[in-house]
C-alpha cells in the first residue's frame, strides 16, 4: 500500500514529491546538527565530571538515595547510577543510555529474571525527574520557539509525579513479588509448579514408551 502511494505519488507530481524529499531530509539533517552541539556541550560536561573524580563524589551525596532505592551497597555501581541519574536529570536521555545499560549489567544476578533493582532502575529512566529538558529545549529553540525554556517547571512538575508514583508502584510490587523469609512467593510458586509439570510429563513419556516397548515384544 505504501509502495503503491508513492509510486503514484512520483508519477503523478514527481517535481513535489521529491521537493518534500529533499526539504525534509535538509531539516532533519539541519535539526541533527542543531542538537549535536547541545548533547557535545552536555556529554562534555558528564566526561570532565567523570575524569575529575566528581562522579565519586556525586555517588556520595546520592548514595541514601541510591540505597533506599535500589537496596545495594557497591561503590561502583552507584557511580554508575549516580551519573545516569545526573544525565537524565539534565534531560540527556541517550547521553544516560550508556551508564544505564552498564549499571544494569551489574545489577544482573544471572537469574534470567529482573530483580527489583533492575525494575527499579528502568523506572527511574523512563520516568526520570528532569531539572533541564535539555532536548526538548534545544528541539523548541531549533522550531523557532520564542520561549523554549517555558517547559521547564511543567516539566519538573509532570516529571517528578510520574518518579514518585513510579517508585512507589516498584516498592508495593516488590513486596508482593519478593521471597518472604520462611515463605515463598509468586514466581517461586510458578517454577515450582512447572518443574512439577514437567516431571510429571516426563515419568509419563517414559511409562507410555515402556508399555509400547513390551509390546512390541
């Protein structure tokens, strides 16, 4: 359907077709650019914050935060988060990315299930309080806006809402999910149960395969 819209579309006005091309890609290109020196000036600051040292001590000032949150007690892992959280708060989204993903690297137990860390980690980036919109300033500046920092106290507002309810959310749904001590809970309960399934299938796989052996006897 798409193919057939713009082969018509081509043959029908080739001259407007390819003009929207072309502006399209020169403002996406131009909007690139335009938001390129706003991460550089950013990623920049994150780099010298890291290199100076000051990430140690950005963990330190947010490391009864970072432990309430994430009940962990690793210095290195907490830089980790304490620079994650900084960048999103800047509103560096994919500047945040990358010590997002290492942090959750560490997190990982080698279960194969997201702890409550992880959980609460992919929260707090995708609800993020955000201090500077960055981004969407720099998109509204880059639109011709007259005022792009108008959004920023709807945003710290909206932002710290959304972080609050998201928090609260992972800590009621931890200890609902979490192992009791002396008990047992809702995914233990369901591995027990499949692990029972499945011995249950497998004794009956082997006595059909007996009884069709004997017979062929």
């Amino acid at each position: 359907m798409i193919i057939s819209s713009l082969c018509f579309l081509l043959w029908s006005a080739p001259d407007t077709i390819v003009g929207v091309m072309i502006e399209a890609s020169s403002g996406a290109f131009k909007l690139c650019i335009e938001l390129a020196a706003v991460y550089a000036v950013w990623l920049g600051v994150l780099e010298l914050v890291d290199a100076s040292g000051l990430g140690e001590k950005l963990a330190k000032l947010l490391h009864p935060v970072i432990k309430k949150l994430f009940k962990i007690d690793n210095s290195e892992i907490e830089k980790m988060i304490a620079l994650n959280m900084s960048a999103n708060m800047l509103g560096l989204g994919n500047a945040a990315t990358p010590m997002g993903i290492k942090a959750m690297k560490a997190l990982d137990d080698g279960s194969g299930i997201a702890n409550t860390a992880m959980i609460m980690l992919i929260i707090i980036n995708a609800t993020s309080i955000q201090l500077l919109p960055s981004t969407v300033i720099g998109l509204r500046a880059a639109a011709g806006s007259s005022s792009p920092a108008d959004i920023i106290l709807p945003t710290i507002i909206a932002t710290t809402v959304t972080s609050v309810l998201g928090v609260i959310l992972v800590k009621l749904c931890s200890k609902f999910f979490e192992k009791p001590k002396g008990g047992s809970n809702i995914k233990t309960d369901i591995k027990a149960k499949t692990e029972k399934h499945y011995k249950r299938n497998k004794n009956t796989d082997q006595k059909f395969a007996t009884i069709i052996k004997a017979g062929g006897k």
